[in-house]
C-alpha cells in the first residue's frame, strides 16, 4: 500500500531543496535539434525490436527476447545504469480462433479471442446469435431473450485525431462478457475496437468478474462484422459456430526495464519517460509500443551524445505487461513509492508514431511559466499548448495521483486504431519522419526539464 | 478448333445484312442516366453476392451456390433468357499454410499458398532460405547456389492507376515454381503481388511445366516480406518452416451463367457485356468480380427498366473460374464459335470498382466516327477518350483475334491490388458512388451500342 500522506509530505520537502538553476542555452536547442534531425535511432530501434524479436505479449519467449533485447540495447547504447525490476505477469495464448455463420448464409468470419478469455469446449459453440447495438442495449435485454445464444455486439468505433472513438467501444471489450454472462449468454463476440474496414480483427484485454460466470470472448473483423450485420437484416435466425482455444499457462517473470543517465548535479532528481516494451501476440507491436521504445531511448541517448548528462537524471522506463493490465508500471510505482518524491516529471509515449500536435502538463501552478519556455521550444515542431490537465500516458497515468507531474505528448492517432491490436501493427505503418519529429520532441522536452529552473512538484488535482 | 478464314466471311456476311438505323435520342440517354443515379441496383447485387454467396473458388461449394444465386438473380430482374453453359473446372483448395522463420531470428510470417499449388509434406520443410530480388535473378543463379533450399523472390508491385505495376511482378508468381524447380528448389514464396503494405497475403493462379518437377509455392504478406528483407540485412543465413497443405479435389462442373434480354428489331445481333462469377476463396469476391457482376447486370436491367428492350439483344454473360485460366471464356467461345459474328462488341467489367476515366476501343475503321458519340454521351461522367487498340477484359480478351470487337471502359484502379486476391476482397472497399458511375457507364455505352447505328465489325488486328 502507497502511503500518500507520507508521500506528499516528502515530496513536498525534496521539493523546497531543489531549486534547479540551469538556464537553457538556445544553441543547445540548436543543435540538439540538428542531431536528431540527422538521425534514424528511433526507427533503428523499433526496427531492431520488431525483427529480431516481433511479438512480446507477457510472460511470453517473446518477452523473455524483449527483456534481453532491451537491457543489451541499452547497455550497448551507453547508458550510465541499466537495470531490471521484476514483475509477475499471467502468461495467456491466443491459440486457434475460428466463426462460420451456418445460417442461413454459411460464411466464414475472421476472429480473435480477446485478450485473457476462457475457450470454448473443444468442439466450440454452435448456437443462434442474437445482436446488440451496444453495451448499453445488451444491459437491457432480458434473460429470455440471451440465454443460451452467442451474444453479437455492433458497436463501430468512430475515427478520432485523439482516440476519443475508443473510450466509448472499448467499455464492451472490457465488460461485454460479463454483462452477456449474467443474461446466461454462451459466448460474446464483439466488432473490433477500431477504425480500420479491414479484416484484422482487433484483440485487447478483457475482464471477468467474481460473481459472474466466465465467457469465451472475441471480436470480429470490421469486414465480418458488417457482413454479419448484413445477414441479420435478411430476418431470419442466424447461427454461428465459433471455436475458441485460449489457454492460461500460469504466472511467469517478466521485468521492467531501466536505463539511467546520471545527472551531473542532481542525480537524486529524474525525469522519467516510458514507452511500453511488451504487446499483443499477433502484430510485432511496431506502433504499440515499439515506436515508444524508439522514441524515449533515442531522445535520452540524443542528450547524452549531443549536449552530455544533464543536471538531473534521465531515467528511461520500459515497462513489463501494460497490456494486460498495466501490471508493470504498477510495480514500478509500489517498488519505488519511496522515489516518487524524486520524479520532477514523468511523460509515456504510447500512441503509436503519429507527429505530436500539443503538450498537455499537469504542472504545479508555480511551473505554469515554464510551459511557455517549452512550447518556444516546441513550437516550431507543430507543437501547441494545450491544458494543464494531463493524465501521461497509461503506465504513468497513477502518479499524478501520486503527486508526481506528468504531461503529455499528444500524438495524431488518426490511423493508429487502424493497426492497434491486430496482426497488421508492424514496421512498415511508421512514417520515419513522424517518427522523428517525436524523438526531437522527447529530446527537447526531456533535456529542458532535465536542466531548466522548473519544478512542477507536485501535480495537482485533475480538473474534472 | 475454330475456323478463323470462314468465321471472318461469315462475319463479313453478317454485316453487310446488319445496318442499323437507329438514331440515339438525347431525351433517352437522360433518362437512362437519371434512372442510374437513382438506383442502387449494383451494389444491392454485388452486396446480396458476397453476403448470401460469399467465397466462390471455382468448382467448391460456394461456386455452385453462386451459380443457383446468378440464375436465380437474373430470372428475378426480368431477364428473357437465362441459361446456362457447363463448364469442366478443377477444383484445388487452399488448406493450412504456415510459415515461420527458424533463425536467426524467430518470427511468425503470414502466407497463402498461390493458386494451383500442391502441398508440402506434413511436416512441411524447414530449410535455408534463398533471396532473389526477381525472378530474372533467380533464372541467373546457379544449381549450386540454389539446391535444397526455399527460395524467396523478393519483387515489390509499384502503384499505378492502370495496373501497369502488376505483369512485371506477376510473372515472378506463375512463372516461380517452374524456374525455382529447375534449379532443384524445395519450394517458392515470393513477396505477394499487391499494393497494400498489409498483412495480408495475395494469392492468384500459378503454373507447372510437365517437364519440371512441382514444387510448393506460397507468398508471404508484403509486410512480413519487409520483415524477412530485414532479417536477411543481418547477414546470417535464414532457415525457416513452411507448411501448406493445398489439396486437389477433381474435377467439377461449374456454368457460365447467361442473361438475356431479346432484341426488338435485331435478336440475333448481341452485344455482350461481362465480368465473371468465380472469386478466390480468401476473400468474398466483392471487388474481384461482384462489382462487375452487379455493374453489367444493374446497366442491362435500367435500359430494359427505362426504355423498354433495345433493337439488339443484349446478352449479359457471367463467366465461370476466370481466376484458374479463363476457363469459362475459353468455353464460350470454342462452343459459341458459330455465334461470334453476331457480337456486334463485348467489354467485360473485372477491375475493381473504381471509377471509368477512359473508353479503349477496338473498332472497325468506319465505325471510328461512333466513338465520339459515345465520348459525347460518356463525357459527363469523367470518362474521355482512349485508344482504338483495346483488349477487352480477361474473359473477351480471346475476341478480337476471332473477329468481335471489344471495349475496355478503363476504370482507376490505384487501389485495386491494395485488396485484390487477398481476404481484404469484402463489399466495404466499394465506394458506392464510383460503382454507380460505372453501372450509369455500362448502361449508357450497353444501350448505345444495342440501338445505335453503329458496326463496328470486324475487329482491327492489335497494333502492337
């Protein structure tokens, strides 16, 4: 348990004993910039991670690979510290997936089970599908209507430049097997969570509940789907057999990896950033979250290559096991609570490879000026000011709470749900100079609140 | 055998009998076009084709099925005749196909067996890998360098509106197996023949020579061919496991499916208007061929719908495993040979549903002043005028030697081989309104020809 009072009340006095002094040197900016411009490092490195190891879901030989890759990675890159922090994660396969509508239109679907679902018995489900338009119409069905049949959910994802199509879908991955189970449904199928009309169904973490029975679940192709939908509109009863062979394998040891750049004068003080080193089984995880890993690595070694450590201390996490749960950067906050104090600010990328267009903080009031020297910095990348509301991105989305500052580095996500979560998340959908765009901006960001008077301890209260 | 000096006289005969006198009236030509862009009639067929049909590789199930929907579907519009030819197809099927590279780098990779292939053994191989960047590198290579191991020909399709990037890719697919085999290869993947740097693979028909062994072949998705590129740059050699399990099932009877709507004052002068009913098995066949099977069918029924059945009968011919050799076609013609010189001209739809830029004709001479008048009345719709050097689609493209001139109504087709022979073929890549611009175009050419005072017989010889 995080003692958060305790933590406040520390956070608060390492606070009034850092005042950092360094200002920024605009020729250092300078050539920073040229540097990064000059190089394909980030690419370099989501290029190495999706080759020569691909797909990483936890627990998995993958990730074992990615562990190892990682910490050679950073050690050959010549970073000051590189360590491992291990994690306990759950070890689930996909294993075989397979729908065929039999009536009254036999056709073959593309699916995928979502990620941590029970199968089917061996010789799967073949029974009426009955189809929601949502969540919401499901959880007013009744008994009578569900019971016995596969549950079908419709709901389209819309596109989004921010991703704000997901959060409303995305609740039927999460809950949909559950709420189908209590209204005794067999299995639930979902359309895939995302933007693409392609025939990559989307897989993503789902969930059980105690008291509810389990549920095979898995999602459909946008394609599939829309044919499905087709086929009900012919008004008559369909049915599908569907066949899934998901398995648990227990629980394995995976590791958060850290590579360190000892500042020069406050090495107790570190600004974090993180990408997340895992991913889902059936891409290489180039977008989710290679691109990350390219990123933050490339802009500290960047740093440290160009202008030399800075004044604090750069600390690269990659996290174990954020799909499933966030489970490393869990870990990480309960292993280092004593630490968290020592976080100026900490930034995740993990949205894919799209160009970031704003900065969003969650700054302590007194830091706010300081956004303003950021985005001077920023601008001329395209990069706006937004709010001072910022959550950071998923494994550091529970330190604000924490105290801990963060921001965020928003990125065009655009076309990321047109790969997130499928096999077709590979090297080939990064754009290499969006890619680098983003390594300039971690740079630039990372280096000026690594040596720029700022303190933003410690994040206030979300704005609701 | 066809006659050719005696089907060209008696063509010669046929003309000198036919005038048709005539004249297209502008008011007729304005209905037709407000009746087009009122009607949905294409896409509700290519829709109703992939979603009761679906997949349709010739000779399986679901080719029979689409040949009681065709029947079915014509006889329901209206049609005066629907009949049907018999057709002798092979039926092969796909099976399993896996591959994964071994070392020096482990990864999944997504494959298709090409069309025609035989099987690996079950326990597929697991060799070196060869990497050609074309088949004329691989003709080049010595039996030394090739013996025993799986080669890759590593050739990527370049984009063009016209489909010019595919024949100089596509002989690496039929052509592979044989050359590959010669030099005493286990098997061929080559990078797939398609646009889309997706995960999905291409499949489409492949060849043997009697005297060289068969040898498995498959293609790889351009995505994991970009990965196994990659993995070669490491410098190592590249061992992996193939396994495909691609069966023969005998031979079957398949049928060319034929509507017609009888001509008022010349029945017997027919103009013919095509596109074939068999798909691939991967995909449902939407825009390979379901969009032209809607447009030709959608453009017959409007003019029969809005003016009522033209002076010449228009035969609307759906053809049976275009994808296995234009089987179908060549069927046609050998019993049809008789009916040839009654082909005032024929144009097939089997490009995709993009939308018509361009008239190609193969017309001649003294029907040359026709064109325009078609340009006239195509004009409006973007489509300008091309060539008179056409070569009709695959299934008419044995015409013009026999004498029957021919169309090619050009559509754009930048995104064709994005989708193309992939299981990526389904009804959402129709964009709706570009299919309605072809089913107006085909209805408005088709009733022109069949009312028009126009000959175009005999086809000019291609200029090369």
């Amino acid at each position: 348990m995080l003692k958060r009072p305790f933590l406040l009340f520390a956070l608060l006095c390492a606070i009034a004993q850092s005042p950092v002094s360094a200002e920024i040197a605009p020729e250092d900016i300078d050539k920073l910039t040229s540097a990064s411009n000059e190089s394909g490092l980030a690419y370099d490195i989501v290029k190495s991670l999706t080759v020569e190891v691909g797909p990483r879901i936890a627990g998995s030989k993958g990730d074992k690979l990615a562990v190892a890759w990682a910490e050679t990675k950073l050690q050959s890159l010549g970073f000051d510290k590189v360590y491992k922090q291990p994690v306990r994660v759950r070890n689930w396969s996909r294993g075989l997936a397979q729908a065929t509508v039999i009536s009254p239109y036999e056709q073959k679907m593309v699916i995928t089970a979502l990620g941590g679902s029970i199968a089917t018995p061996p010789e799967g489900y073949t029974e009426e599908v009955i189809m929601f338009d949502s969540l919401e119409s499901l959880q007013e069905a009744t008994r009578e209507q569900v019971e016995g049949k596969i549950v079908f959910i419709n709901k389209k994802m819309q596109r989004h430049k921010a991703g704000k199509g997901y959060g409303p879908v995305v609740i039927g991955r999460s809950r949909g097997a559950i709420e189908a189970s209590k209204l005794g449904a067999l299995a639930v199928i979902i359309r895939s969570v995302g933007t693409a009309n392609s025939r990559f169904a989307h897989t993503g973490a789902m969930r059980y509940s105690p008291t509810v029975e389990k549920i095979p679940a898995g999602a459909l192709s946008n394609a599939d789907a829309d044919t499905l939908e087709s086929i009900f509109a012919a008004g008559k009863p369909v049915t599908m057999q569907v066949n899934m062979q998901a398995k648990e394998h227990g629980w394995q040891t995976s590791y958060n990896v850290i590579g360190e750049i000892t500042g020069t004068k406050y090495p107790e003080q570190v600004v974090l950033i993180a990408a997340h080193l895992d991913s889902w089984d059936e891409g290489t995880g180039a977008l989710d979250d290679g691109a990350g890993v390219g990123i933050v690595t490339a802009a500290a070694k960047l740093i440290k290559d160009t202008l030399g450590a800075s004044e604090r201390t750069i600390r690269v996490v990659l996290y174990a096991n954020e799909e499933f749960g966030l489970i490393g950067a869990r870990q990480y906050v309960k292993e280092n609570a004593d630490d968290l104090k020592n976080i100026i600010v900490a930034a995740e990328s993990d949205f894919g490879a799209g160009a970031i267009y704003r900065l969003d903080t969650r700054f302590d009031e007194k830091a706010l000026p300081f956004v303003d020297k950021l985005i001077d910095v920023l601008a001329p990348l395209g990069i706006e000011k937004g709010n001072n509301n910022a959550t950071g991105g998923p494994d550091i989305s529970m330190m604000p709470a924490l105290g801990v500052p963060v921001v965020s580095l928003r990125q065009d996500g655009t076309h990321y749900f047109d790969y997130h979560h499928t096999p077709d998340d590979t090297l080939d959908k990064i754009d290499p100079e969006a890619l680098k765009q983003n390594q300039t901006a971690y740079a630039l960001f990372t280096y000026m609140m690594a040596n720029g008077a700022v303190d933003p301890r410690p994040a206030p209260k979300q704005v609701k």
